[in-house]
C-alpha cells in the first residue's frame, strides 16, 4: 500500500477512535455492484480528510493540545483492507452500457454488445436444382419443367455460410449518444464473391477440401440522434413485419434489400415516426432488342448495357405501434435509365408503394403479419422483378407493372416452440412491358419474365434452452412465365442455431 494511502487510512482510524467509535470488522467478501459507487465515495472522502489533516498539521500546535490515543492495530488493518477492496472494484467492475445488453469498457464511456450465432442447415431438394442461382430458395428464376435443370431433382447439401457476427457500440456525447453497428456474415463464396451453392467450379473444389466462404458485410452504419448513415436494409423494407421462416430468403412478394442509405427518422409519442431516405440506386434496363436470351449473360441470361441511375432512389414512410400491433406504410421513386454507348439513351422514372399490419393475437402470444408491395417501374424493391425493358421500336422504355403480397401468422403454443405459416406471392399485372417481352422472346426460357410467383413456408422451431433453435421448415414454390412455362420446387430446411448474447 502507497504511504499515501497509509497516511489517509491512519488518519481516519485515528478520528474515529477518538470521537468514541469502533472500527468495523473487516469485510468477509467485496462489496455488491450496487455499493461500488457509496466505495468510490468513501476514498474520495479519505483524500479529502486527508488534505485536511496536512492543512491542520501546517498550522501551529495549541500549548493545550492532546493527540488522541492510537488506533488499535487491528482497526488499521481492516481499513486498510477495505480501501484495497474498493480500488479493486473499481478497476474490474463490469458496467452496463448504454446499448441495452453491453457492457463499459472500463475506464472509458464506450458500451460495446457482441452478439452473433452459428448456424448450420441441411437443406434436401426434392424439385429441381436451382443452386446455381442461389443456395437458399429463389422461385423467380427456378428452372422450368422439361428442362436439363428441371429433370435434376433430389440434392442434398449442408452449410453453415449464414453464420453470423456482429457488434454495437454506442458512446455518449454532449448532444446524445452516438451508435454504431457493424455485422456480417460468410454467405460468400470466395474469389468469386457470389452466394451460388455448386454453381462455379470454384465453390465445388472449395466444397472438395474446406467449404470455405468469405466474410461478408450485412450492416455497417452509425445512427446520432435520428440520422442513419451507412448500410442497412433498405428503408422500404419493413424488417419488424416480415414472418420469420428458416429459410435464409424467405417468401417473395415484399422488399429485401440491403444497401448503403442516408436517412432521418423524426419520432412522435402521438403520430408515430417519420423516415425519408437517400439510397444506392442500381435499378437496371433490359435491352429487348437482343431478343430471346440465346447469348446469355453469365449471370442472369439477358444483356444488360449500362443503365444504372444516376440519381439516388428516395423513399418515405410512417411507422406507428399500437398496443394489438403495428402499422406502417412507405413509398419510393428510382430512375430507369439506359445507355448503350452508341448514342441510344433513354430514362424514366419508376415509383412503388406499400403497407404493412401486424397483430397480436390471443393476448399477445400469436403474432399475425401482413405486407402488400406494388408499383410500375418498382424493379428489385419487389423481390424479384427485373422491372424494366428498352423498347427500341418506340425508343422508350417500358416499366413493369406488378403487385406482391406477404402473410405470415406465428402460433406460439408453448414457450420453447413457434410454429410458422408464410405465403408470398408476386404477379405481373400486364402492360406494355408484357407485350413487349413477348414480342421479342423474353417471355420463356430459365431467365422469362415472370406472369406469376408463388412460395409457402411451413414449420416449427423449437428452442429446448435459451440460445438453441431448431429449425425443420417445408417449402413449397413455383413459378409460371409470361408463355405459360411451369418451374416447381420442393425442399425440407433443417436448421440448428447457436446464439451468443
């Protein structure tokens, strides 16, 4: 123990014994968390006494003056012990933070919250292969029945690619606390940077040795006060009404969409909140004038020049909770812009609209969800549409138009099991981009444009202790072109999930 310390603890012993008072026996364990500030409180007092005593002790002796007895020894040395006690707490005490779940950093202002989980799926095909898109379901692009990809059926394949880490940290500042957040997950193949379960070579001898895939960035923004900067999903999203479903992709017919965003949330007690928002743009044009997708691109199948907006997309909403649920509604605009490079240019402007509800049902144990996307000119803000055409007879371009719907309803009959029930669907409402995809051959074919998508979701997850779920999930999906060609799929999804909060 430093003199210093000595000095204070023998000065307050001996004030204490000489106004009649015992010292306490000493402590038989550290103090609780609740007493460390009363502690923090206790050494700042014996500095104190002790400047005090130094001040008095500079200051001439009275002729008159008695010292009091000393203190006992024992007296001292639990003082001495408690004073030990308190700086040790104060060192290695763990604070809650400012994000709910955190924990200080000791010594500084800083809440950090690590959370994440591993998942492993067992995914078993029964309709036809589609890994080549996507190693999760992905109904608008299933291959059709009579094809090569429709006849190979019956695919098994595990991954834990949806794994997932991430961090909240938030600190405080004169003006509110600053948050940051930063997440990701490793549904990347490597090198080739793409999601496709056996669709490249590469993936298939990654899958031969290590089943390696790379880390990629799901979130990374900072929020002060209701400014959001960064990536997230979109804000045309309604991520706390979208059912829950094993299935990494989940049903089609709403938004979703992650993408970097600059947007300001006004909150009300009354009317609710009020979000308007800057986003990415990458909303591309089909070129029709190629004609059936005979010289496919390695992607997607259809040529695509140059047309990415130039302008970022703006979308607006309203959220308001209620006691029984929730209900929002947003609104969004892109350009549609295309350039070949020899001179043919055309834009336009496509716009979208959608309304969520949720319920509680049964005195808050169920949960009901519901979700209608539409528009002309929407694009990707409907998963998945490709949303517009070149039309190079009229020089234009022609926007689709389509409607989606999402309903999920979650029973919860026991606390340790939810069973889901999920239906989406999205349906091309016609127009001149129909006729125009039928008069040049986009139509038909793995990459057609769509007349109707639908897909269900069927299962329980059961969560035997905190942090486990178990997932078994039946998927039903299928697809019917603008020439009336048929695409079916089938699977069973088992998931097992380990979290750490």
């Amino acid at each position: 123990m430093s003199t210093k310390k000595a000095i204070a603890v023998l000065s307050l012993a001996a004030l204490l014994l000489g106004g009649g008072a015992r010292a306490e026996e000493p402590a038989k364990a550290p103090p609780e968390k609740g007493e460390i500030e009363a502690l923090r409180a206790e050494v700042k007092r014996l500095a104190e006494e002790l400047e005090a005593l130094k001040a008095k002790a500079a200051a001439p002796i009275p002729a008159s003056y008695t010292p009091p007895p000393a203190p006992a020894a024992e007296a001292v040395a639990a003082l001495a012990e408690r004073v030990d006690v308190v700086e040790i707490q104060q060192k290695d005490a763990v604070v809650a933070g400012d994000v709910p779940g955190s924990f200080r950093v000791p010594g500084t202002e800083l809440s950090l919250r690590l959370y994440g989980f591993a998942e492993l799926n067992w995914v078993h095909a029964f309709g036809p292969d589609n890994s080549d898109i996507d190693y999760a379901t992905f109904a608008p692009y299933l291959p059709l029945d009579g094809t090569a990809g429709g006849r190979r059926t019956n695919r098994d394949y595990l991954t834990a690619r949806t794994s997932r880490l991430g961090i909240d940290a938030a600190t405080p500042t004169r003006y509110g606390v600053l948050g940051v957040k930063i997440e990701g997950d490793f549904n990347n193949e490597p090198r080739t940077g793409n999601t496709a379960q056996y669709g490249t070579a590469d993936n298939v001898f990654s899958q031969q040795s290590t089943s390696s895939y790379g880390f990629r960035v799901r979130h990374l923004y900072g929020v002060f006060g209701g400014l959001l900067v960064g990536q997230t999903w979109s804000t045309f999203m309604d991520v706390d009404n979208y059912p829950e479903t094993v299935d990494f992709n989940g049903p089609t017919g709403a938004t979703f969409i992650r993408q970097p965003v600059i947007r300001y949330t006004y909150a009300t007690q009354s009317a609710g909140g009020f979000t308007v928002a800057l986003e990415n743009s990458s909303s591309y044009v089909l070129d029709s004038r190629a004609g059936p997708a005979d010289a496919p691109n390695p992607d997607y199948g259809l040529p695509i020049p140059t047309s990415l907006s130039r302008v970022p997309d703006v979308v607006a909403r309203w959220d308001r909770g209620f006691q029984w649920g929730a209900l929002g509604a947003r609104a969004m605009t892109q350009e549609l812009r295309f350039d070949d490079g020899d001179g043919t240019k055309a834009s336009a402007r496509g716009w979208g609209a959608a309304a969520s509800a949720s319920f509680k049902l049964r005195g808050g144990a169920d949960w009901l969800a519901l979700q209608v996307t539409g528009g002309d000119g929407i694009g990707r803000y409907l998963n998945y549409i490709e949303g517009a055409l070149y039309d190079g007879a009229a020089g234009e371009i022609r926007t689709e138009r389509a409607v989606g719907v999402v309903a999920g309803y979650q029973l919860k009959p026991a606390g340790w099991v939810r069973m889901n029930f999920v239906y989406g669907a999205t349906r091309n409402l016609g127009g001149d981009y129909a006729d125009v995809a039928r008069a040049t051959g986009l139509d038909s074919g793995r990459y057609g444009v769509n007349r109707f998508v639908q897909q269900a979701h069927v299962g329980p997850i059961f969560t035997p202790v905190k942090g486990v779920d178990l997932g078994v999930e039946g998927i039903w999906a299928q697809r019917r072109t603008l020439a009336g060609e048929r695409g079916e799929d089938l699977r069973l999804d088992l998931s097992v999930k380990y979290y750490v909060n």
